[in-house]
C-alpha cells in the first residue's frame, strides 16, 4: 500500500475508536457534559490531560519552530513545560477545592459580582477560539498532505468527528476519547523519532542521539548542523539571536499563559479528590515529558535530513514527497537563477525555497525515507493532537454560553435539560466558528496558539492568583485587571500581525518585545490595575474571604467541595 492507502486505513481506524468511545460515553447531565461527573481516576485525566495540552502546536508546531530557528525556538519547549508545572503545582488544587465548573464561575463567585463573570466568559471565548484557530489548521494539513484534498475539505472532515464526540459526549465523552489520542500520538510521535535515530547515529533514545555523533563519523549532529548553517547562510543552529528581554517575555508569557489556559484548568474539575487533582498533575507532567523531551531531537534530524536532501540539489530529482508538499503549496520552489539548482540559502534575496514551519513533523518521516506505514501513523498522530486539543477548547466555549452565560446569568431559572440542550446547541456552533478560524487562520500553528498563551497570560493568571492568594483582591480589581490586560495585548498583536505587518520589527516593538511575548507586559499591567483598583474599592465580603482562607488549606488528601451548578 502507499501513503495515502496507510493513511486512509489508521486514520480510519482511530476515528472509528474516537467514535465509538463518544457513543460509550455519551452525557447524561450537565454534571456529565461540563467535569465528566467529577469522576476519572487520577492515571486516566493525566493522560487526557497530556492530550488536552500536547495540541497541534506541540506535535506539528514546535518541532517545525525548533527546526528552522534553532535555539531560538527552545523558549517553546522552555515556556510550555514551565507552564505546566506552575499550573500543577501553584493554582490546579485550589482551583480543585473551590468546586465549580469552570474558570468564568471561580471568577463571578470570588469576586461576588456577575460582570465580573461576563467578562471572563468574554475572555475565555477569545482565548479558546484564538487558540483552536490553529488546531483546526493543523488538521486541515494533515489531511491536505495525506488525503490529499484541499485545506478547507480537511477542516470540514475534523469539524464533522469533533461535533460528533464533542456534542454528543460533552466533557466525559471528550475525556476518554483523549486518553485514546493520547496513546495514538505519542506512539506516532516516538516511532520514527526512534527509528530515525537509529538511522542517523545508532542510538535508539532520540533526546540522547540528538546529541551524538553522526554514524559513521566523528561529528557531532549539531556541529554537522551548525556547519550546514553556515555553508548555507542561515543562522548558527546552537546559538540564540532574539533579544534577551524577548526571550524572557516570550517564555514568561507561554508559562504563565499555560495557567491561564481555561480547557486545561477545567481538567482538574473532572477528578472525585483534591489529592486526585494533584496526582493527575504528576501523571500529565510525565506524559507530557516524554513528547518534550524528544522534540528537540525531531528538530534537529529533520532540519539535517531537509538540508542533505535539497539543498544545492536538482530540482528535477526531488523525491515524491516534495513534489507532494508542492502541491499542498506548503512547500515553493522559484528559480530565480535558472540553473535548475535549488538555491536554499539565508540571504532572503537569493533564497529559492520556502517552506512552511507546520510540515515539518509530517515530513520528516518521508524525507528520512522511512516505511509509508510510519508515515501514516503520524499524521494519525497529528490528527489526535489537533482534534483532542479543539475538543476541550470547543467545550469551554460551550460552557461558557450555557452555564456561565445563560445558567449564572441571563436565565437562571433554566431546567438541567434545557442547559444540557443550550450546551449542545453553543458546542455545535462553536464547531463551525472553530471551522472558519481553521481555515482563515491569522498565522502559523505555534504562532496562533503563542497568541492565544499571551491573551491568557494577560487575562485569566492575574485574577486567578489574587483570586486564590489575596484577600484584598476585590471585582473592581478583576474587572480592571482583566479588560486592560487582555484589551493592550490584542492591541499589540494586532498592531503588528494584521494592521501594520510590515512594521513588525524589533526596531519598532516597545522595548524589543514581539507580539508572541508581549503578553508578559500586558499581564503586568493586569496585575498593577487590578491591585491600584482593589486598594481604592471596598475589599470583598467576609464570607468570601473566608472562603479564601478555607481553600488555602493545604488539607491535600480531604475532600473537595462538592461539584455544583
């Protein structure tokens, strides 16, 4: 079989299984749609979890960035993984203990204040669709490479099974359809590494042959690398070129976005114990571990796999899959020289090939020349990280509408039906706004979903940690805190990525700060808005801040509260 007969055959075979577990699983009640009844085993949320967070941006997006920009790209891997354990270790278990559905009823309940929940729903709808904008286009990549059909068709194929799993299954149905993602894309993820590995310099454990010799040689792989960077043109692959104060903010923002992000926090709600919330912390850093600490590794093989294969060679004797890519137009090629050589090299003006930063995970089996069956086990791979990521996503938006909005807010007096009924409604379309960001994407997968980390960073970390650790923090600091920080952040990107692209230079950035780390700066000011207008307002009620001081308690192995609507 070739390449597409592998793809259609797995990829048929996991949305059978996703199917299936969504048919199994389906929702009940509104307990079951929005935390899956509060009832998955520790071992089990870790590895949904794991699937929730490892989106399309760590499968596709961040080796491809690490792949092309080097030591550039690690504030990815550095952000992200920070994130995490901030998230697991500072806000998941007091969150946990304060019982609700979701981060917009943390917020409208702490602060005591129904605007204060409107804007979160706000902010918890943007960030969602900001980042499932780029899962969906990672799915449309997939099957445009793979299936080979158009972009838009392959969104409307990812839009169709997550309406099916995500509609009718809510949160339980999305919970143990990601445990099967899970092991679907890390095994897609740890095959050809591992294989490729092998091929390249004998070691069967990638994160260790990244830094090995070259089989057959006394060269390293990164000096073999940096060499070809610099006969070529490019930067040093080994050394950073961003501003130090840009790397700090762009890893700061990714870090304390991940504990801004609504669809992850919303996972610790789904465990039955305060203790489960924290050991399905522990589980997920594991899982996670295991695809971050080998990204680097996929970088670096097929950045020196790409380089051997095309650079300086004919054009005309370019393997199958190049020719593929083209198709895709993922991958250009223009003689502008007219030798028939393709000219790929780090002057802009001479430069011949462009290739997009999103392909090269799905590539990288096929450039290696591995079995068409590895590579249809990746963009199955692939297929899990984009889908398991836009599930959760779509279900923050959906509870958003339907609890927080209509239920804690607009029409109280609904039935458990009817919110049921409104949170498959608002699932449904979420799925079709989801489809049209996926295929109007605003830039490239990591890009889109660094946006999205900045626009949580800048809204949700501050409100949530002086939610949790200030007693003086009232909802006029909330309300503050939340609309200036995110409202400056969406400012700034916006500016430069969509008004004035062509402005989008360190020279003109304040302070040297990119739009994909300036939500560092916005949440600073979230933080100082929010404590000036918490000191100048009348401080919280004392029932709240005894709750405070009630979920403060490090009583780990106690019960939680009870899950209530």
């Amino acid at each position: 079989m070739d390449v597409q007969a592998w793809t259609f055959v797995i990829v048929g075979l996991t949305f059978a299984l996703y199917i299936g577990i969504a048919v199994w699983s389906k929702a009940r009640s509104t307990g079951e749609f929005y935390v899956a009844g509060a009832g998955v085993p520790p071992l089990a949320n870790g590895m949904a979890t794991a699937a929730d967070w490892m989106s399309a941006a760590s499968f596709l997006g961040m080796a491809g960035m690490i792949s092309f920009l080097g030591y550039d790209g690690s504030v990815y891997l550095m952000g992200w993984t920070g994130g995490y354990v901030l998230l697991a270790l500072l806000l998941a278990p007091y969150l946990r203990k304060f019982g609700k559905y979701t981060v917009p009823d943390f917020v409208g309940d702490r602060y005591e204040s129904q605007a204060a929940r409107l804007v979160a729903v706000f902010c918890a709808i943007f960030i969602s669709f900001t980042y499932v904008s780029g899962q969906m286009r990672g799915v449309g990549l997939v099957f445009s490479r793979f299936l080979e059909v158009e972009i838009e068709t392959g969104v409307f194929i990812g839009m169709g099974l997550v309406f099916f799993y995500a509609v009718l299954g809510g949160m339980k149905g999305i919970t143990y359809t990601q445990v099967a993602q899970y092991c679907v894309l890390i095994f897609a993820y740890m095959v050809p590494a591992i294989f490729i590995s092998i091929l390249m310099t004998g070691n069967p454990i990638p994160q260790i042959g990244m830094g090995g010799h070259e089989l057959g040689t006394t060269v390293t792989l990164l000096d073999k690398l940096d060499g070809l960077h610099a006969d070529l043109g490019f930067a040093s692959y080994t050394h950073g070129s961003k501003a130090m104060i840009d790397v700090f903010c762009i890893t700061a923002a990714l870090m304390v976005g991940t504990a801004g992000l609504p669809h992850v926090i919303i996972r610790f709600y789904t465990v039955p114990r305060v203790r489960d919330a924290r050991s399905s912390a522990g589980w997920a850093l594991l899982f996670i571990a295991v695809l971050y600490t080998a990204a680097p590794a996929v970088a670096v093989f097929a950045r020196t796999n790409l380089l051997n294969t095309v650079a300086g060679k004919p054009y005309a004797e370019m393997p199958e899959w190049f020719g593929k890519w083209e198709a895709t137009k993922l991958i250009a090629y223009q003689d502008k020289n007219g030798d028939g050589l393709i000219q790929y090299v780090g002057d802009p003006l001479t430069n011949e090939l462009t290739i997009d930063n999103d392909i090269m995970v799905l590539a990288n089996p096929e450039i290696a020349g591995l079995p068409d069956w590895v590579v249809g086990l990746v963009a199955a791979g692939g297929l899990a990280a984009a889908l398991s990521t836009a599930a959760g996503l779509l279900l923050v938006v959906s509870s958003a509408v339907s609890h927080d909005l209509l239920k804690r807010a607009l029409a109280t007096d609904i039935s458990e039906r009817g919110e049921l009924i409104a949170a498959r409604i608002s699932a449904a379309v979420a799925v079709v706004v989801a489809g049209y960001l996926g295929i109007n994407p605003p830039d490239y997968v990591a890009a889109v979903v660094a946006f999205a980390f900045g626009l949580a960073a800048s809204s949700f970390f501050p409100v949530i940690l002086l939610g949790i650790f200030s007693k003086r923090m009232n909802r006029a600091g909330a309300i503050a805190g939340m609309l200036t920080g995110i409202g400056f952040t969406t400012a700034y990107i916006v500016r430069f990525k969509f008004v004035s692209p062509e402005l989008n230079t360190p020279d003109n950035w304040l302070w040297g700060i990119s739009p994909e780390g300036i939500g560092t700066v916005g949440m600073g000011i979230n933080f100082l808005v929010a404590t000036i207008a918490s000191r100048l307002t009348a401080p919280p009620s004392e029932a709240v801040q005894r709750l405070i001081e009630d979920i403060r308690v490090p009583r780990g192995a106690g019960e939680a509260h009870e899950v209530s609507a």
